[in-house]
C-alpha cells in the first residue's frame, strides 16, 4: 500500500497534541472501555488511500472487499458493515424476526436488552425473555430450555429468536455449550444471533477459532471499534437472503450511509493488524491485552480485593462492595494519577501501557490501606455506561 507523503502526514498530525495520529494518547492511560483506543497511522493511511463511491449504491470496492473478506473468514454467504454495534444487534434481530406474537431470549444482563434504548421491543414488538443463568456465567442449554417457550398456547408468547453474547462482561461461553444451544434451538425453528462484539476476546483466550464460533450462528454481529481499535464500525454477517434483509432495515433506521469507504479501510487494518489475520488471533495484539488484565486482577487480590468475575479475558470486574471499597473510589484516585477508570470494571485495550499498570498498582495501594476516606455516592460522576 502506498504511503502517505510527509507533508501531508505532518499536516494530519499538527494540530495538536491530543488529535496527532502518532502515539496512544490519552488513550494510554484510559481503562474504562476498549472503546477508548486511539486510531493508528496506519488507519490513517488506509483512510487517505481508500475509494469514496456510495455504499448504499453497494458502489464502494473498500466497503465490499471488507464484507467478502469478514464472510469469507466467518464462513458466511455474506457481510453487512454497520455504524455500530447496537445498529448490528438491531438490524439482525429485526431481520430475523416476523411478527408478534413472538420473543427474544437473552442472558439477563445481555447488551441487547440492558443498553440499547429499549431497541428490541421498540422494532419488532418482541417480548425479550431474561434468563439468569445458572453458573453465574453464561447461559447453558439447561437454562435456555427452561424459559424458552414452544408451545402455541395462546397465553404464552413463542421464542423465535435466542440471542447470545460472547464475550459477555469480559467472560467466555464454550464454544461447546455456544454448539448445544444452537443445534437444540434449529432443531425446534428458532433462530440464533450473536452479539459478538467482542468475540474476537473469546478466540483470543484459545476458546475456539474465529470461525469455530461464527459458522454455528444464523447471524453473528461483530465490532471493529472495540478492542481493534477502529474509530468506527461493526460488521454484521450471514445468508445471503439474510443479509439483503438486513440491508433494507439497515436503511429504515438511516444506517445506509455514503462514502463508507473511509471507515471500512480502517476497520480492515484493525481486523488484521490488531486482531490479526489468523483465525486465532495469535499474531495479533489482543494476547498481551488479557495477560495484562490477568496481572491487574492478581495486583488487586494480592491486597484482598475480590472480584466479581472470573478474568477470562480483558476485562476485570472489581467487587468493590465486597472489597470494603466505595463506588466512585478509584475513578477519583485514578484521576489523581492521571488514570481514566469507571467504577469497578477495568477494560484492558492494546494501547493501555505498563506505565498506566504501575499506576493503577498505586491506585488499589491508596484505595485499600485503609486510611482512604470511602466514598458512599452513588452517582456515578464519571459515567454510568457500559459501553
Ligand atoms: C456486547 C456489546 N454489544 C454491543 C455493543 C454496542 O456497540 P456500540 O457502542 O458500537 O453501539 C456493545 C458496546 O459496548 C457491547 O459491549
């Protein structure tokens, strides 16, 4: 790929320290999401190289070559780039469904149903049906098939839709018990989706190859702008009947967008550089992400920290109540030190450095010698988000 001359990388670079395309930034130092990364050069120079026709004329090669190449590595018929990861959610499941009377069931804390705007019911009329799964963990089939609903009696309201997160909160669902759920569920018509955000974290902990998780769903929806660092994008992929559906509801919620170019070239660098282009992610920078998390979690129960969550991969979910510690806590000592953290979940992003570790030790020293004053606001001052 040719290189963007000097002159005009200067120019991109020049107007100030924090919007120069050289360095992580601020967002070295920012562990509440891994939303919060920094778009590279080399993004950069994809964006400046790439070709600007209309994608809701299908028209762009860069936008098409990406949906190819996502279905081809997913092992689908065909690919979808969206603007967001809720758009993603919301096309597919609207596109799965008819009409009522007729559910979506999802893990109680799914995204899906806690932080997308009432979406689901909003579009389809849907019931979403909430399960809280046994383990604590992930849904199992046992859970599943204990609130799905599949009769036609008509005080009940009939699954047609299981929706699936992985990773959800940062922790994994076997790539086994992902395969029980969808074979149980096509063998009774329902559809399965999965928010798959962040299933580029599950691959990379060894849970399975990326098309291991992809091929088993009816649709699987896919995120460039979390830990792959892209400034925009997510990917939604499927059938090829599924996907010309998609692309009408895509269209109804104002998601058909023009020169889509410029954000598919840098989706394609983060997919391959960040994530890499094995089906494992191993050659990638997301493992050096989960060891780092790892170390996080053993510098804060070395002090006697509890967790709420197992670390499967780049997330920690501190128990701060249980820890003796205060909601807003370590945001207000973090922020002393020039950390960017959000309650008591830390999300480790590939530009989050060993300076900004060393710090988050000093962090967990002050919050738990003791003398720190507790903090009892529950405002949340610094977000109540969970992007
Ligand atoms: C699991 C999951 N799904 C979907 C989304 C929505 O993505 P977006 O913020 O791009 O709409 C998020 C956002 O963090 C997420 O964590």
């Amino acid at each position: 790929m040719a290189h963007l001359s000097n002159e005009a990388m200067a120019s991109a670079s020049a107007v100030n320290g924090q919007t120069s395309w050289h360095g992580a930034g601020a967002a070295e130092f920012d562990l509440r999401s891994d939303t919060m990364t920094k778009p590279t050069p080399s993004m950069l120079n994809a964006i400046c190289q790439t070709t600007l026709l209309d994608d809701v004329f299908n028209e762009d090669p860069t936008t098409n070559e990406l949906q190819s190449y996502v279905a081809q590595r997913t092992q689908h018929e065909d690919a979808l780039l969206v603007l967001s990861g809720t758009m993603g959610n919301q096309v597919a499941i609207r596109s799965h469904l008819a009409q009522p009377p007729h559910a979506v069931l999802c893990d109680h804390r799914a995204h899906i149903i806690c932080y997308e705007a009432g979406g689901v019911s909003a579009w389809t009329g849907a019931t979403v049906q909430t399960v809280v799964p046994k383990n604590g963990i992930h849904l199992t089939l046992e859970d599943v098939q204990k609130y799905a609903v599949l009769d036609d009696n008509i005080h009940h309201c009939p699954t047609k839709l299981i929706s699936l997160e992985n990773t959800l909160d940062g922790m994994v669902m076997p790539l086994a018990e992902a395969r029980r759920i969808v074979e149980w569920a096509h063998s009774h018509d329902i559809k399965v989706h999965l928010d798959g955000a962040r299933l580029w974290e599950a691959v990379v902990s060894g849970a399975g190859s990326l098309s291991d998780y992809t091929s088993l769903f009816d649709s699987v929806s896919l995120c460039f702008s979390k830990g792959l660092g892209a400034p925009i994008g997510s990917i939604i992929i499927g059938s090829k009947p599924f996907i010309k559906k998609a692309r009408w509801f895509r269209k109804s919620i104002g998601g058909g967008a023009r020169q889509t170019g410029v954000f598919s070239a840098a989706a394609r660098i983060a997919l391959d550089e960040t994530f890499g282009t094995d089906p494992h992610g191993k050659t990638g920078q997301l493992p050096s992400t989960h060891a780092k998390a790892k170390r996080i979690a053993e510098m804060w129960t070395s002090r006697g920290g509890k967790l709420q969550y197992p670390v499967h991969t780049n997330m920690v979910w501190l128990d701060l109540e249980a820890s003796g510690v205060g909601p807003n806590d370590l945001a207000v000592i973090g922020q002393q030190l020039g950390l960017k953290l959000l309650g008591g979940r830390m999300v480790i992003h590939y530009q989050v450095s060993e300076e900004a570790i060393a710090r988050v030790e000093k962090v967990f020293d002050t919050a738990m010698k003791g003398t720190y004053q507790r903090s009892e606001d529950q405002s949340k001052p610094y977000g109540s988000s969970k992007p």
